[in-house]
C-alpha cells in the first residue's frame, strides 16, 4: 500500500515521491515520524498508552480571521494557534478521546494536538502534515513504531520536502458526523479544558 494522506490535505502525486511511513531518532533523543494516514490512529493508541498517569490532552486550532487582523500587524507577520489543554487525565479517558474525537482530530488538515504525561513531561505531538513528534524515553517509544511494522530510517522525507511556489499542498478544516475540531474544545470545556495561550505558526 502507498502512502495515504489525511482528508485535510491535498498535495500532488509528485510530493508523495519517496515518502513513506518511516521514523528517525534526532540527535537530542526525540523521535521524529511520519505517518501514512490508516496508521496514524493505531500509533496514537500504543504510544499514549505508554504515557505515565496522569495525562494530558491538548489542541492547538488556528486563530480566526477576526483574531489574526488584531495580531498581524504586516503582512509577513506569522500566523497564530490557540492553544487549549485538558490534564489530570487517566489512561482510560485518553483512550476515550482517541476512540471519540480521533478520527477528527487525524484527518483535520489545520489543527495540532497531542497527549502527554503531566508526570514525566513526555509527549507525543501530532503536527502538519502527518509528522509526528515523540518527546521521551526512546526505547519504550520506539517498540509503538515497530509493533506497527514502521522502519527506522536515518532521514526522512516529509510530504512537505518537495513544495515550491508551483508544487504547494492545501491543509483544510474537515467535519465529520457534523462536528469540527472547535466543536471538541467547546464539548471537553464541560470537563475542564481551558485556553492556555497564543502561538506563532
């Protein structure tokens, strides 16, 4: 099978050329992936599985139209994230989001988000374009890599390697079943996720 992209991206056939579901460990110990898309939801239930209790769970949604006129001053000034967490979360109930909201949050081409351990700090980061980020002990992260069958490379090749100004990929917002990523903030506000602050793209 090829590589698979999420339903919020749409790149040409020539910026899938050489990428494939592969992971590489960084110098400072990270581990840095990407992942076609049928693997991504599998990863996220082994490696969030290894996090110490409690957890935490955060997304990061792009500022509105609206809210970037107040924060752009030029045009060449970044783009920003609103940056929401929930913690104090059991394995149990991070499982549930996955299960609940996973499909969303995967296939939703504008939005970050990730589980960590409010213990340890470990985290895994899931960014654009279906690049990965494990923040923590190598070894027992590496096993969520290879129980799924993905090669440990020394580099990578991202779907992003190959845009230019004629060859560039669209992330798009998605809704599923009527929902959209806002909508998961707004749902899990009940259960005490809160905005924690503004970043630059």
């Amino acid at each position: 099978m090829g590589f698979e992209t999420i339903q919020g991206v749409s790149v040409s056939s020539e910026s899938l050329d050489g990428v494939c579901s592969a992971y590489k460990i960084c110098d400072d110990g990270v581990i840095d992936s990407v992942l076609s898309a049928e693997l991504i939801k599998p990863f996220l239930y082994k490696a969030s599985a290894m996090l110490e209790e409690p957890h935490f769970f955060f997304v990061e949604l792009p500022c509105s139209e609206d809210e970037e006129k107040e924060l752009r001053k030029t045009r060449s000034d970044p783009f920003h994230y609103k940056v929401y967490y929930l913690d104090g979360c059991t394995a149990p109930v991070t499982k549930a989001i996955i299960d609940r909201y996973g499909d969303l949050l995967i296939n939703d081409g504008l939005v970050r988000f990730g589980f960590g351990s409010n213990k340890t700090n470990e985290e895994i980061y899931v960014r654009d374009y279906q690049q990965i980020l494990v923040y923590g002990k190598t070894a027992r992260y590496e096993k969520a890599y290879t129980d799924l069958g993905i090669e440990r490379k020394d580099e990578l090749r991202f779907i992003s390697d190959s845009f230019s100004p004629e060859n560039c990929g669209t992330c798009m917002a998605v809704e599923i079943e009527g929902e959209q990523c806002p909508d998961i903030v707004e749902n899990l506000s009940r259960e005490g996720m809160y905005y924690a602050q503004t970043v630059e793209f």
